[in-house]
DNA sequence: AATTGTGAACCTCTTCACAGCT
DNA sequence: AGCTGTGAAGAGGTTCACAATT
C-alpha cells in the first residue's frame, strides 16, 4: 500500500470532527472550500488528502456530508471499538480516566496498571487498576490494543518494552523521553512541555 | 530573521531534556551523533538544526553538554519563568495543576479561570480560581503570557478572543477544534484524539 | 583521527491550475 | 456554472558528502 502522510491522517481526523459538527448542525453537503475554511487548511489540500483513498464527491457539487464522514471513519478504523489500556495512575492517568472524547471516538479504556500496591484494586468509573506484573494476563483477557502510558519518563522504555512483550503495538506516550520500538510498532508523542517550548520559542523571537 | 521550521524547534526542545540527562549522568561532553542516536534522529539533522542558530560544537570533539544545553534554552527562551494562565478547571485542567514537568520547565501556572460558582475560590497548590469574567485584571496583576485553554470545544474560540484582548498572545489547546487567531498570536494543539486515531488507523492498515 | 558545519542533492508535502463531471 | 480530482510545479524539510577544524 502507497504512504500517506501522517500529517494527513491528522487532517483526515480534524475533517471527522468538523463533519460531525455540520452533522449535528444538519448540514447535508459542504465543499472542501468550506471544510478547508472552518480549520484554516486550503481546498486543494483536502482534496488532495481524500484523493489518496477514493473520490467521495460529486463534482459541482461537494461532499454528502455524512457519507465522507462515514468513508473517513472507515480509512481510520473507528468503526470498530478500541480496547485501551492505561498505565500509570498518578495525575495524567485519572484525568485521562475522566476524559469524555476518548469514549465518544471509540476508545475505551478498559484497564488501568500501576505499580503502588494502594493504587491497585481501586476501581474507576467501573475500571480495575491492576499491578503491573499482571499486564500481560489482564492485556489478553481485555483484548487490549492500545495502551497509554502515563508513567515517569524514566520508567516509559521499560514499561514499553514489557507490553510490546504482551503482542501491544500501538501507544500514546506522555512520557516526556522518545521511546525505542522495532518497525511494527507504533508510538504518538503526546508532550506537553513540546508544545509549551515552542510557544516560549516563539514569544521570545517574536516580539512586536 | 529567517524563518525556522517548527520541526526544528521542536527538536531542539528533545535535545535539551537529552543534554539535562547527560549532564545529570556528569558526561561533558557529547557528538552530534550521540544526541541523534537517543532520539532516532540523523547527526546531520542534529548539526543543520544547530547550525541555523550558530556554531556551538568544537570539530572532531564534539559538544560540550553544559554550553549546548545553555545555548539551546537562550534559543528556546527556558532563561525566565514565564506566567502561566489555565483556562477550565475540569478533569483536564486539575490534572495539569499537578503535572511537575512544567514547572521544572519554567512553566509557572499562576492563575485558573473557570465559571462555574463552586469552582471560583477554591486554592491548589497556592493557586487561586477566578471567575472567567475576571480574567483580563487577574492577567494583568500576574502578568500572564501563555494560556492553557482546557475548556469544552465550543467554548474553546470565545475563550480565546477574549483573552487576546487581554493582551495573550500565547495559548496551548486541549479543546478538539481548530482556533483561529490573528498572525500575531501562536495556538500549539494537544489534541489527544488526535494521536490515538492515527494509531488506529496504523493498527487497521497495517495488520501483520 | 574524529567530528563539525554546510552547500548541494534529494525527497516529501503542498499548492496550482485545469480537465472532467454534475 | 460550479466544484471535484489530479498531474505537474513549487516550496520546504532532510540527508549526503566533504571541506574545515581540532
């Protein structure tokens, strides 16, 4: 299969939720103009985006607002439900316990592991926190998928290294070290401080 | 002054936390392909990121951990403490109260606005809840540059006028919309759907 | 001998511009 | 007439490869 860009999968995920948005607006079709407009992207560019999975519009016309939502939903998986498990269960963790938008995309997180044996046992929002060393027997019995780790940056790698052990493959990473794994593996960087450097970058250069 | 990549910029924020950990392991000093080799970049990557800021390493020794970490915090601007707002005290926002990294970072949050009555008042961690309406003095007496917008999506872009017209030309997003501001304001995303439906659509395309 | 700093080559992503449908 | 879909052009970012330096 051809590469897509991953810049475009993250565009393809903000076209999902504007759609939804007109959706719930009950806004039947919209051209790529407007799709464009609403997120600040240009029209070629959204075009181009879907044109690397099919042609869902009509031309002089636009988009069935709720086929292309449905069409982009397919091409990124959110179809299905997602199985999640969350690892670390400090402040990151149970705000991500909490965090309404994960359950509305499909995720859903289905475990939580953590190592503080008074952590352990506690049960959220009808979610068990299991110890760590039980990962891999809870990961099977949940058919977890996806797992996200909220842990200290110097216990991330380790914590990794152990669930692509337990066949995980995919995880969303708020450790704020960059994380090692073989080619069939994925890792998203969530990194907060990142972000927060590049605005004190760009306050610092670009003064008035 | 030249236009930089924000790719580049944010590179330059992992080298910095790489060189904080070499320094903490006492090692002076450091090769360019040492740094790419932590992080999974290239050493070219590595030199032609530097080199559009100066001449920092010493050829055929290296770099010196302590100069380079310095040289690249004065490009991030990590010299000062800058002032923090957080916008929306829900499940998101207290868990960014207590998130240590930015403060360790120089993030110092000095303020939350919220609107709920039950929330206005309350104190963690030395900090105060204020009512929304009362952002713009609050902002001023604490002389705030950077806001964290931790609010509902369709909140997210009335929040934001509001504050630029405090003077805040700095924001990082939470909320799953696109903000659009004038030129002279910087919006940086933390969108956390985001990044998991990528790895959704990694583990539906890329099956074994 | 080792490693930097950098122009040039290369590759990837974005935008243009227009033919092709509706 | 209006808007899509897309090859080609353009812009931007990354890697190469080597002269310069310690």
């Amino acid at each position: 299969m051809k590469k897509i860009a991953t810049s475009t999968i993250s565009r393809l995920s903000t076209y999902y939720r504007t759609l939804n948005t007109l959706l719930n607006k009950n806004i039947a079709t919209v051209s790529s103009e407007e799709i464009a407009h609403i997120n600040g992207f240009t029209s070629a560019q959204v075009r181009k985006d879907l044109s690397f999975f099919g042609a869902f519009g009509k031309r002089g016309l636009g988009y069935n607002v709720e086929k292309l939502r449905d069409e982009i939903g397919k091409i990124l998986g959110l179809g299905k439900k997602w199985n999640v498990a969350l690892v670390g269960f400090g402040n990151i963790g149970r705000a991500l316990v909490d965090y309404k938008e994960f359950k509305t995309q499909g995720f859903l997180i289905k475990a939580i592991f953590d190592n503080n044996p008074q952590k352990v046992g506690e049960v959220i929002n009808g979610i068990k926190v299991h110890h760590f060393d039980d990962s891999c027997k809870v990961a099977a019995d949940e058919k977890i998928e996806i797992a996200i780790i909220a842990v200290p940056a110097d216990k991330a790698q380790q914590v990794v290294d152990s669930l692509i052990g337990c066949g995980i493959k995919a995880y969303l990473n708020f450790a704020p070290v960059t994380i090692k794994t073989p080619e069939n593996v994925r890792v998203k960087n969530e990194n907060m401080s990142i972000e927060l450097e590049a605005l004190s970058y760009f306050l610092t250069r670009c003064k008035p």
